[in-house]
C-alpha cells in the first residue's frame, strides 16, 4: 500500500498523519498521531482510520529532547511496527517568503532559503525545518514537499499585497503574505460540495484558534487576509496582539530599552490573550472566567473580529457568507453567537438551536448572509499536494475527500 506521510512540527510536538493512495488520486486517512511534551514528558499517541487507539506510551525527557528525536521515535514505530514505508512526506511550513507560491520538492536549497526566513516566523519556522533537515539526512532518497501558509494568498493584487513603504523593501520581500493559507484552501475547495451557491461569491472565512485570522475569498481565491508580513498582524490571539501601532516597537526600544530579540520575544509569547488577561492564553478558559480582566480579553476578541470582519467586506465591496473554522471557531457557541451578533448590520442573524449543535448551517433562514461552521483539514491539503507533485510535477489538488 503506498502512503504519504505529512508532517507538522512545533517547538514541542510532532502531529503526523498517514493517508493511504487510493485509486484515481484519493487519499484516506490511516494514521493520526503525535509526540508532545518533547524535552518535558514526552508521550506518543497514535489512532488508527476509526479512532482506534494505536499507541500510547510515555518517554524519558532524554530520549525525547528535541524535534529531530521526536520524528526518530515516530518513524521507526511507524517502520517498525507498522511496516508503513512512505511514499513522499508532506511538511507545513509557516513561510514561503516572496519566492514560493506553491508547494515544492525539498533540497537542500530550498532549506537553506527557507531558512533565511525564520526571523519572519520565529514561533514555526525554525521547528518546521527540523523534521525536513532529519529525514535529508537519514533517507536522502525520500521524496519531501513543503506546502506554505502563505502561497494560497499569493493572488492578492497590489494594493493589497503592498505597505505604504519604498519600492525597493517591497522588491526584497517586505509585503503583506497573510498565513493560514492551507486552512483557508481547504474551506475553499470545500465550499462547492456543501454550499455551491455561495463558493464562488463573497465569502469571509475566520480562522480562529490559537494562532486566529480572517480571509476574505471571492471566486474560491484570497483577496485580502487580516495578516501581513509576519503572523503577528491582525487579529488578537492566544499569545500575539494582532493590530499593533509600530510606534509601540520603537517605545519599547527607546523607552523601556528592549533589545530587537526581546522584543520579538515579547510580542510572540507575553501578549495577545494572555498579555491582556494576565490570566491564561486559553479562550475555553477565559470565557469561563469570572476575571474582568479575563472578560475584557474575551470582549477585545470579539470586537476586533468585528472589526476586521467591515474592513474585508469593505475589501470584497458587499458580503454573500461567512464561514467559522478552526479550534475556537468550530467548538466554541458562544464565541460564535457574540461573532455573529457582531456581523448583524452585515446581515447575520444566529439560529441559536443549530449554534448549539454545533450544526453545519447556524443562521437563521431569514438570515441575510449564510453562517457556515466547516472543519479545515490542513493536513489533508498537504497530503493532496504532496501526492500531486509526485504524479504531475505541479501543485494541483487530485480529488479531495468529500466532507459530508
């Protein structure tokens, strides 16, 4: 049985997934696993098709102390137990930078271009690259392919694509990506299976988990996107602030004497959520908090969804549906509720009963715009990619599993 095998590394967990190829290009998932707690209590767990449990079993923080051991445990159990020996390994990574609109074959050049931009991804970059450069070193001969959040918002025009900044920035790479680009393509290849009158329209997608955005689509493609240069733009998120006056950067240098990399730190891990809360970066948490400052997180969440959900419609000039996907998105009614009440002058209007079962189709029928709750499936993007670079030589997507 040939298999694709995709990859998605952190700063301390490995997710993998097994897709089987099936005939006329489909791919059914096998395997779903991962290794967490990588240099503190690490542990694999791994189901099979069915949920089945496959593995469950804990590791000593010395056998487990980094990304590249990680992905040694996980392959040899899937070698070695499973007798699974992939085809091509499929790998998330965060930044594609100016060059890359589309998934590619990995050598050793495309790592070491790759690397140049973990400035622009501190939180993922580095930790995407290192199962890549583990399995270049032990199986040099095993086909890797590398699919980026940025290449699906590559159709941006000009005006959204540029800052207000020289040519010559924008010329070395200085521009607006937007991220989370695998997540939205999925919503978008899905939307002619479950809502064909509306996925060639105006649609604006929210994205909201850990790490949150919105895109706005109009004919399946992105238009404009809620992030820009790096993933820290936009919306507020668990540990990010989203929107932030640059003049916040120079008083943090100037005024309070922070170094470039503190900084950087700083705004990736202390803010967000969990800078306003001071009380976690969890949503499930803070909105069950009796904090105010946990409420004022929750609140600040809202409003800027709100915000940012008129600046796209402004951009797809009028607005035919609305789509929630990810963690907070797809689990989360009551986040939900107080989106939708948000997007009322737009024309939403929440089926409270549908919201609660956490239905496909949450607005009401007199609902102006559609409210659509569709679970994004990254991992079975890149696995689609992979196998399609393998057979064509191009990024295009073989039949895709239905979501029914």
């Amino acid at each position: 049985m040939d298999t694709i095998l995709v990859v998605n590394a952190g700063s301390s967990s490995v997710k993998f997934q097994v897709y089987s190829v099936e005939g006329e290009g489909r791919l059914q998932r096998q395997i779903r696993g991962q290794i967490d707690g990588i240099g503190s209590r690490p542990r694999l767990r791994a189901s099979g098709a069915n949920g089945d449990p496959l593995a469950d079993r804990a590791y000593p923080i010395e056998a487990v102390s980094d990304v590249p051991a990680a992905m040694t445990i996980a392959g040899e159990w899937l070698r070695n137990e499973l007798r699974i020996h992939p085809i091509a390994v499929g790998h998330r990574v965060v930044h594609g930078g100016p060059e890359h609109d589309r998934p590619v074959l990995i050598d050793h050049g495309v790592v070491a271009r790759l690397e140049r931009l973990v400035a622009l991804a501190p939180l993922h970059q580095p930790h995407n690259l290192a199962p890549i450069r583990s399995i270049l070193a032990g199986f040099p001969s095993l086909p890797q392919v590398a699919c980026f959040d940025t290449a699906f918002h590559r159709t941006h025009g000009p005006l959204a694509d540029h800052y207000a900044i020289p040519h010559q920035l924008h010329a070395e790479g200085v521009r607006r990506y937007g991220f989370h680009g695998l997540s939205y393509e999925y919503i978008a290849k899905t939307l002619p299976h479950i809502a064909p009158d509306i996925a060639k329209r105006r649609v604006i997608v929210a994205h909201l988990g850990s790490g949150a955005s919105m895109c706005a689509l109009k004919d399946g493609q992105s238009v404009e996107s809620t992030m820009g240069f790096t993933a820290l733009d936009g919306l507020p998120m668990g540990t990010r602030p989203g929107q932030l006056d640059p003049g916040v950067v120079l008083y943090l240098i100037s005024e309070r004497g922070m170094s470039a990399s503190n900084v950087q730190n700083f705004l990736y891990r202390d803010c967000g959520l969990k800078g306003l809360s001071g009380v976690s970066n969890d949503m499930r948490e803070l909105d069950a908090s009796a904090d105010p400052k946990a409420k004022l997180a929750v609140d600040y969440f809202i409003y800027r969804i709100g915000l940012n959900a008129g600046m796209l419609a402004a951009a797809l000039q009028g607005l035919d549906a609305f789509v929630f996907t990810a963690g907070i998105g797809e689990n989360s009614a009551n986040i939900r509720a107080r989106v939708v009440e948000q997007l009322g002058w737009l024309g939403g209007a929440l089926d409270p009963i549908e919201n609660s079962r956490n239905s496909r189709l949450i607005s009401r029928s007199d609902s102006r715009i559609p409210v659509y709750v569709v679970p994004t499936d990254e991992e079975l993007m890149i696995a689609q990619h992979t196998l399609s670079l393998l057979m064509n030589g191009q990024s295009t997507n073989p039949r895709q599993e239905r979501v029914s």
